[in-house]
C-alpha cells in the first residue's frame, strides 16, 4: 500500500514541476534545464527542491536566476 502511495506523489510531482522527472536528475542536469523557466517556474522547482532534497548548490543557482530575472 505504501508504495502505490508514493507512486502519486511522484505522478502528483511530474504534473506541477517544469521540469519533468525532477527527481532523477542531478544537479546539472537540473542546471541546464533553467534556461527559458519563468521566475514563477524557477520558484515552483526551488520550493520542491527545498522541501525534498535541498541541496545548496540547486538552491544557490534558482537564487542566482531569481535575482537575474528581477534585475
């Protein structure tokens, strides 16, 4: 029962994330998807990022975008 469960998390997270199969890719992988995101986008994927993973160096470049995209 448990793992049907976690199989609609991850069908649940493909549907809201730009970037799809988010969770098997690495880092830079991830990295070069970035290019063509909105902010919106890229706030959507940090927010999952923080909440799963939370790698610093995923976050460090979503910040790095964010402020681009504001400046």
């Amino acid at each position: 029962y448990r793992q049907g469960l976690r199989l609609v998390e991850d069908q649940v997270d493909d549907v809201t994330s730009p970037i799809a199969g988010y969770d098997e890719l690495n880092v830079k992988e991830i990295g070069d998807r970035l290019e063509g995101l909105s902010a919106a986008e890229i706030r959507t994927v940090r927010e999952h990022e923080k909440r799963n993973k939370n790698r610093e160096t995923l976050i460090e470049q979503f910040d790095r975008k964010l402020r681009a995209a504001s400046a």
